[in-house]
C-alpha cells in the first residue's frame, strides 16, 4: 500500500467522529475521577521566589526544518505555550500535593486564546486547537525528573520528533483532559516559566533537592508527514480541507504617542509585509492628534482603535479635572490601550516593536514572549526615573510635588525586565539613550522649521510650570540672584505664591516674542520640543542633561542639579542681552 493511501484510510471522516467522541467520554470520566478524588489547582505566590533553583529545563521554540507552511502552526504552538505559560507561571505547590498540568491550564479553547497549533496524531503533525502544549508538559516533566519529584502519571509520545525531549525519553504528552501530566513533591516548590525571543525555559525553586530520576537514553526519530506539506491531496485533512496560508516573518508596530522622529524610524526599517497597530484611522472624525500617525507610509497595512483610545483617553481628562491622581490614571489607561491591540496583533509576526508606555503590560500579557523586540523609548524607565525624583527631592524636601507619586514594585519590575532582553532601544533622547549603553539606537531630534519672524528681545523664557522636577526652584533662586524677570509657560505651581518677589509674565501663545534666552534647569525632562523651537528661531538656550538634547551651537548644557555651573551659563548668556524691563526687579507678579 502506498504511503499516500495509507494515510488516506488513516485519516478519513468516520475515524475522525469516531476520534471525538471517543475523546469526550474520556474526558467525562477523568472529570468525574477529579471531583472524587479531590484534585485541586494552586495559587500563584511569592512566598518562594527568593528560594534557590532545584531544576530547569530549556528547548527550543523554532524548528528550523519548518517550512513557509508548517511554521505556521509553529507559531501558533508559541502562541498556545504563551497563553498556557501565563496560568502556570508563578504557582506555588505545597508539600505532598499532586501538581496536575490541566488542572491548572483548564479546558484549552479559542475564546481562552488558544490558537491553531501543530498536535501529533496517527503519524502526522495536524492542525489542532491548543496543539503544541506538549513542549510545556514536556518542559515540566523534564524539570520534575532533574528536581528528583515522584511522578504520578505521565505519558509518552507515540511518535519522536528531532530535536524534542522525546529523542531523551523525557517527553510528557498531554491531551485534554485525559491524558495528564501529574507529580509531587516532599517540600514545596514554585514554577517559574521564561521565554526568550527563541527558547522556553521551565524551572523549579524550593527549599530542597531531591535525588534526581535522569536517566541518559538516545531514542531514534520518527518519519511524521504534516497537513500543510506533505502534498497528499487524498487525504482527509489534505490543505483543501484545512486552510494553508505561508507564514511571513512580519514586524508588528504597537504605537501609542506620536513621535516624529519615531515616524521616520519606522518608514526606514519597515518592509510591506509589516502590520502597524495606531490608536486613529486618517478618516477618524474626532481625533486626538498627538494619536494620530498618519505619517509612517501608505504600504503598511494598519489595525486601529479610534473608539477605544478616545474613549479611554475622554476617560484620563474628565478624571483629571476631578483631581484624581494623573500618573495612576495615564498608567490605567495604558493597559486599556494594550489589552485592545493584544487580540489584533498576528501569530506570524516574530518582531515586535512597541511605545515604551504599553511595554510593561505586553510583557504581563505575554505579547513579548517567544519574539524579539525593539521599543520605541518615550521617557526614562520607571527605576531612572523615581531614582531621578528622589534625587531631586533630598534637594527640595519642601516640594510637594517630587514624590506624589511612585510606580508600583510590579509595575517597575515588568518594564526591567521587558526592557533588559529587548533588542534595541530607538530614542532621539540622549539621557535615555545613555542608560542604555549597548542597545541604544540615537536617532536625530527633529528640528521644527519657523515659517514665521520672531522679533526677539532680552527676556528670559522659563519653559514649563513652576514644578520642582521641572527646575522651577533653580529658575526662581536665578532671578532672584541676577536680577531679573521671568516669562512663563503653564499654571501649575508648587504653591500659590511659589513666584512672589518675582516679576512674571505668563503667555500661553506667542512663547518667543521679546525673548532672547531660554533657561531650563529640568531634573526630568522627556519632550524638550519647545527648547527645539527656539534653538531653530536662534535664540540661546540654557539647559540640563535631563533635556537630552544634542550639541548646538546656541545651546549650552550643564548637569542636572548643579546650580553653580547653571548660574555661570546664565550669567555669561545675559552680558549678550541689553538690559530692559526683563531684568527689573520686581515684588509684583504680571498675569
């Protein structure tokens, strides 16, 4: 008989039925074994993640013998190991319970976020829902023999596929829910499961080590044809019947704020295949524009969430007004954005690159994992950042505004480690980019043209609201010393009279008239687009590290914090001025 008739008679409708029913009874009697005997799933804890590794396992994601076709039930197995290694990551098992694999992963279906995976049947790889999940039980099973665990129940693959834990006799096939994965421990033990960009990583922590059950065997590989490739079109579950579609290796683009400079980034290393998820459609009729990306290329296809982004970001303003806690309710909104473009992102895409504010919550989600990617960086990581604040605020204890808020541990530890095994880094930002020695991708501030003559003078601009993180106590204390007065930007203020004694000209409009320096003395500043404007209009400007601004030659940088070395540049830059009313002194405020 031929190998293609065969697998014909393999698989054919009546087997199939005969196939699922078969399955169902199975999976009826296992349940009713459960409720009888009581087996029961354990909580995600902390209590033992300071305890010493006892075992690990590591294997790889990708087959490099796939080809277009059959990778991409490669991907969906990746997938399916995400979203089954988000329920197990973190379990804590205590002392003499039984650990059960579906248990705790529960009934794999599609609205769970399984996917189309690859499953080994009667000698063929086929197209499953939730197939693949053997690479996690064998993960386990593999980790549960080095940490010397009794071994309740476990099956073997029928069929050895290169390269698996098979080939070493150390595979535990599962299948729902019949077919389990079941072991124990004396002491307790914790799951920890990590994916880099191409392997799955299972390991054990306890307070103890067992004798470990490894025993070195060689088992030979089996032949197995797949759906997808083996050209048998006889068979019952021949491409005609299952769809085929070639797997693209395709960067995804998840964006959040508008950056220019990111724009042109992703118009220089985005190919046709690529997929961008933005938060507003061109044709959009209420926009937010800071949103908007209409600028990264017609060829690019573009999944977006005009609805949900306005809504949540409608959301973030009425909250403001009504006082609540800005930075709590911006990170909420973040995690909207992203559980919205979680579900629109495609299986075959192997490269991500993300806004650094949806970063901590794609790492959570699992959207990271099995990829590699870049992230486009919008401000200092969380740590830098509350670092920076506190720095500032042994400066000005009296402020009220440096440690008004501080991130959750969970929520900082998420974007350390998304942003440790990112591949790059992309900012125009040179602060940034400077904590990042070795990733960092620089690229160029846009500089804004000027359509329109300023008629500058001998003002001096101070570029922000009088906030401590904003330099505001090193401004006041400059023009209280050199004698001068101030126009502003903003109407926050660190206290009703922050700016008494000094003379102060507020405009929201018209920044640069009459003004021929800009001073900033910023401990953290991200976006220093206004100190672009008037690098382009030609006006000096005075400022800190923190502004992240390249060499100009109208530009003098001092470090952040360092009071003596700003006073000198400001000092220096104000002999080129000619004296008017902007250095009177002045125990009147001008609104």
């Amino acid at each position: 008989m031929s190998e293609r008739k065969r697998l014909s008679n393999k698989h054919n409708l009546f087997r199939e039925t005969s196939f699922h029913f078969k399955a169902a009874a199975l999976t009826a009697k296992r349940h009713l074994t459960n409720v009888a005997a009581g087996t029961k799933s354990f909580r995600r804890s902390n209590a033992l993640v300071q305890q010493p590794v006892i075992s690990e396992s590591t294997s790889d994601l990708w087959n490099v013998e796939d080809n277009d076709y059959n990778r991409l039930l490669t991907f969906g197995k990746v997938q399916n190991l995400r979203v089954a290694a988000r329920k197990l990551d973190g379990v804590e098992v205590v002392a003499n319970a039984t650990f059960s694999f579906w248990q705790h992963v529960g009934m794999p279906t599609e609205r769970k976020g399984f996917v189309l995976g690859r499953e080994i049947r009667e000698g063929c790889i086929v197209p499953t829902i939730a197939g693949g999940l053997c690479q996690l039980s064998n993960a386990l099973y593999d980790a549960a023999l080095k940490a010397g665990f009794e071994i309740v129940e476990r099956h073997r693959h029928t069929k050895v596929i290169k390269g698996s834990l098979a080939e070493a006799d150390r595979d535990a096939t599962v299948k729902w829910n019949y077919i389990d994965l079941r072991f124990r421990s004396q002491t307790p033990f914790r799951i920890e499961i990590e994916f880099t960009d191409d392997e799955l990583v299972v390991r054990f922590k306890g307070s103890s080590r067992h004798d470990p059950n490894v025993t070195e065997i060689q088992k030979p590989v089996s032949k197995l044809n797949d759906c997808y490739s083996c050209g048998n079109a006889t068979c019952f579950k021949h491409p005609q019947k299952v769809k085929a579609i070639p797997a693209v290796n395709r960067t995804a683009f998840l964006l959040d704020e508008h950056w220019k400079e990111h724009s042109d980034y992703i118009n220089r290393v985005r190919s046709p295949h690529d997929v961008a998820i933005v938060p507003f459609a061109k044709d959009f009729p209420l926009r937010i524009k800071r949103f908007e990306w209409k600028d990264i290329g017609s060829t690019i296809s573009s999944t977006r969430l005009s609805l949900q982004v306005l809504t949540y970001s409608g959301w973030v303003r009425i909250q403001a007004k009504l006082k609540a806690n800005l930075p709590s309710l911006l990170l909420h909104r973040d995690e909207s954005v992203l559980m919205a473009m979680k579900p629109l992102v495609p299986l075959d895409c192997a490269h991500l690159v993300v806004s650094q504010n949806l970063l901590p919550f794609a790492q959570r989600e699992g959207l990271l994992w099995g990829r590699t990617y870049d992230v486009l960086m919008t401000r200092l990581p969380m740590e830098t950042l509350q670092q920076r604040l506190d720095a500032a605020f042994a400066v000005h204890p009296k402020s009220k505004t440096l440690d008004d808020f501080r991130a959750a541990p969970w929520l900082v530890d998420l974007e350390n480690t998304a942003l440790t095994k990112s591949r790059n880094v992309i900012t125009p930002h040179r602060d940034i980019a400077s904590v990042f020695n070795n990733k960092s991708v620089l690229v160029d501030w846009q500089m804004p043209s000027c359509s329109t003559p300023t008629k500058t003078g001998s003002k001096v601009l101070f570029p922000a609201s009088a906030l401590a993180r904003k330099g505001a106590f090193e401004m006041k204390r400059l023009a209280e010393e050199l004698g001068f007065g101030l126009v502003v930007t903003g109407n926050a203020l660190e206290h009703k009279d922050f700016w008494h004694g000094i003379a102060v000209e507020k405009r929201g409009t018209d920044l640069f008239n009459r003004v021929g320096l800009v001073v900033y003395p910023a401990f953290v500043e991200h976006q220093p687009r206004i100190l672009l404007k008037a690098l382009s209009r030609g006006i000096d400007v005075v400022a800190t590290t923190a502004c992240g601004l390249a060499p100009h030659e109208r530009l003098t940088i001092v470090p952040a914090g360092d009071y003596e070395a700003l006073k000198v540049a400001v000092q220096k830059k104000l002999t080129t001025l000619k004296p008017t009313e902007s250095f009177a002194r002045s125990v009147s405020v001008s609104t």
